[in-house]
C-alpha cells in the first residue's frame, strides 16, 4: 500500500478513538465528561494535522493506493473536523446522555468522522464502500444512543432497516461496475471500459447509495425519524457530516472523475436536486417539532448543493465547497439554540413550537440568533446562506440551468414560511414562564462561532471565497 503517510491524519483520529474506547473501561461515570474533552481536543489536534498538510502540500498531498489528498479533500475533512468539533461541544451540554457510556459514544463520533475523512479522499470503490459502512454502522448505534427514548430505538431501527436496503445496492452497483471495467479504481479508466449499459447500471447503483448517505430524494424517508429520535448532538451532527462529506465524494466522482454529462446523467441530477429541494421545503411547512422541521430542511439544503454539481462547471465546484462551509454555521446553530430550548421546557413535547413561545423574552440574545441561522438558511442577504446560494444558482444559470435556478429560489422563498413560523414563536407569543433561559459555557461557545460564521462571511466573503477557489481549481494531483 503506497503513500499511506496521506492518511495520517485518519489514522491518528482512529486511533485516538480507541484511546477513549479502551478509557471508558477505567475512567468513572461521574468523570465521564473527561472524555468529550480529550475527544474534541483530539478531534482539534487532526484538524491541525491536516493544515499543516495544507502548508506542506509537495509532502503531505499526492495520489495513493485508494486516496486522493489534495485541496478540495482537505477543505471537506477540516469541515467534517469542525463539525464533530462542535457536535461534542452540543454534548456536553446534553444532560440525557448516559455518562457512563462517553467513551463509547464519543469513540463512535470519531469513528464516523474518520470514515468521512476517508471517503471524500477516496479514488476507488472498494474504500468508497468501505468508509460509507464505517459511517453508517456508527450513526446507527449513535442514533439509538438514547436507550429510554422509545423514538430513538425506532428512529435507528428504521435509519438501520434503509442503511442496509442501500448498502445491499451499492454493493451490487460496485460489483457491476467491476464487471464492466475490470477494476473498482476510479482513475485511468479508458473510454472502452466506460459507457455501456452494465457500465451506467453499475453507476446509477453507486449513485442510489450515495443518495442515502446525503438524504436526497426519494431515499431520504429515514431523515425524519432518525433526527427526531436521535440525541440532539447526534442529529446536528448527522445533518451535517455525512451530507457534506457523501456530497463532495460525489462532486469528485460525477463532476470530476467521470461527469455526469459525458453520460448523459445531467438531467437525472437535475430531477433529484428539484425533487429533493421541493419534497423537503413543501413538507417541513406542515411540521410542528422543530427537529423534525429542520430533518426536512436539510433535505431541501441538499437539493440546493446539488445545483452545484448539476451545473458541472468550477463555478459549480466553487459553489458546492462555499454553501457546504456555510451549512455549517447553519446548521449547528439551529440545532444547539433548538437543543438550549428544550432543555428548559416544561411542555409534552420539548422541540415543540411551542416551547419556543416568548423565547425572546427569556433570552434575547438566543432568540436573536437563531433568527439569524433561520433567516441564513432561507438565503436572506446579508447572511451567509446569500452568499452560498447566489454561487449556486449562478452556476446553474451560467450552465444553462434557468429552470433549475428558478425552481431552487421558489424553494427558498418558500421555507421562509417555515422558518418564520419558529420566529413568530419566539417574538411574537407570550412566554409559558418568565424564568430565564441560561445556556452552558460550551453550548455558548459553540454559537458563537456559528453565529460569527453567518455573519462576517456573509459580510465580507472574500477570504472564504479565495479559500474554495483555491481547492476547487486542484481537483487531483
């Protein structure tokens, strides 16, 4: 196996995760919170890992046995870094998490993100497959974490039942693909090897369990369940992570690798990124938990990247890298301000939206930003999420994709109805109690960062922009 020094960076986040798995035998339960600690520090200490790959690029980047490590991997591993990073942040604050199984649950947290990293690296099949099990089997224990919540049994058997229909079928996609090349290795493919039915069956397989992965249309009825059910933590992470990485595997291998128009699967993108856009914003409108709302919105915000990978261009590229960054701040935002309100309610059902009645006059500050993540989500200037959709629907315009870019900013006017439903909540209905609503030291920091996210890079955008030209104009090395 040549160049296994590209992968350091994942094998140090592996190991470190066992660390704290064999740790959780012998640290005490009351002690638990020791290892988010050490967990999100070492999760800090391997994104550092990968910027000094960055600044070393002639050492720590080039092509291996399975991987590619190059700049557009090593902007999406920093982001599924940063996720993590403040996921484990929301869990420390999360009370309904046994501490006397932070090992296990922070082990699986690493573990997903080390088949992530993996996977947006990856040039070949076989480690494709092997990196989405790896995230998967660890997303499916995580989402049932929660032992006493009956939905969070059932959100995991169900995210379960879906992941193994989806693995089965990839599997048979890959083994079809190998039948008509000779080889699961995504480079060197000569145009003999590529194009004919069992070739493009073979694809379309591939491409079925990459649209479980990132949630898109019509494989996303699992979303819902999973992200109500799951810990909080766990759903912010899930909404995030394994989109944006499963994403930029795919920008690699149908944008990159063998695009999509070269075998006429531009208008099949087109039909699950319309599909998927309006499935999720048209539902999340009829929803009354807040979780659940924002499950269906990250499936519209994945027909919304997909534009970008539809339009094939570097500007789409471009667009793909910068609304995956922003997705971010976005989303955790939403979620960690989702999970502070629960924490403090007193109603049946604590993501309610009625539990975020008169929330601006328990906490003004939360209110506010969350009305600033919900208002970036929809695309509202002078917030981030403009700026992520303008490149979006500009390359789909430039690609010739009007259509397309007219039905993604109907979406988006349209989830300014939902997302305003929770703003109406929190300014506009009387509080249930006048008892301030306070947040924990590490939940606080970690919507700082989001909130700052959202709006210095929708103020001044340059350095985030000259950041993902750079990685999207070296694609492979």
């Amino acid at each position: 196996m040549t160049a296994i020094h590209l992968i350091f960076p994942e094998i140090a986040l592996c190991a470190l995760a066992l660390a704290l798995m064999v740790a959780d035998l012998f640290v005490a339960p009351k002690h638990g919170r020791l290892l988010y600690h050490l967990a999100w520090l070492a999760s800090i200490v391997t994104l550092c890992l990968i910027g000094l790959s960055i600044s070393d690029a002639a050492r720590y980047q080039g092509l291996g046995s399975l991987w590619s490590v190059d700049p557009m991997s090593q902007f999406f591993k920093m982001l599924v870094l940063l996720t993590t990073v403040l996921s484990l942040l929301m869990g420390l604050e999360y009370k309904d998490l046994p501490p006397a199984r932070a090992g296990i649950f922070v082990s699986l947290l690493m573990f997903a993100s080390t088949g992530m990293m993996l996977l947006v690296s990856s040039v070949d099949l076989l480690l494709t497959f092997v990196s989405l099990e790896l995230i998967s089997i660890s997303s499916f224990i995580l989402t049932g974490f929660e032992k006493r919540n009956p939905k969070s049994s059932e959100g995991a058997i169900k995210y379960f039942l879906f992941g193994a229909f989806s693995s089965a079928v990839m599997a048979f996609g890959i083994s079809l693909f190998y039948g008509a090349t000779g080889t699961t290795k995504l480079l060197g493919l000569t145009q003999a090897q590529t194009g004919g039915p069992l070739f493009i069956l073979g694809l379309l397989l591939v491409l079925l369990g990459f649209a479980f992965k990132a949630s898109i249309a019509p494989m996303h009825f699992w979303v819902p369940d999973a992200y109500e059910g799951a810990p909080t933590p766990v759903t912010a992470y899930l909404s995030i992570a394994p989109k944006i990485a499963t994403l930029a595997a795919m920008l690699r291998l149908f944008a990159i690798l063998l695009p999509a128009k070269v075998f006429d699967l531009t208008t099949l993108f087109v039909l699950l990124s319309a599909l998927t856009m309006t499935i999720g914003n048209f539902t999340a409108m009829f929803q009354r938990n807040v979780k659940r709302l924002l499950a269906y919105s990250s499936i519209a915000q994945a027909g919304y990247i997909l534009i970008g990978l539809v339009s094939g261009t570097v500007v789409g590229m471009e667009g793909v890298l910068l609304y995956s960054f922003i997705y971010v701040a976005m989303n955790i935002g939403a979620f960690s301000v989702a999970q502070a309100v629960a924490s403090q309610s007193s109603g049946a059902d604590p993501y309610g939206l009625e539990s975020f009645d008169g929330l601006s006059q328990r906490s003004f500050g939360l209110a506010l930003a969350m009305t600033f993540f919900l208002l970036s989500l929809a695309g509202i200037p002078p917030l981030a999420g403009f700026m992520g959709k303008f490149y979006i629907f500009q390359a789909a315009v430039q690609s010739g994709h009007i259509g397309l870019a007219a039905l993604g900013l109907v979406n988006s006017v349209v989830s300014v109805y939902y997302y305003m439903a929770i703003a109406y909540h929190m300014f506009f209905k009387p509080a249930a109690t006048e008892e301030p609503l306070s947040i924990g030291p590490y939940l606080y920091g970690g919507l700082a960062v989001a909130v700052a996210g959202v709006i210095i890079f929708g103020i001044y955008p340059e350095p985030l922009i000259a950041s993902v030209q750079t990685s999207a104009q070296y694609n492979l090395p």
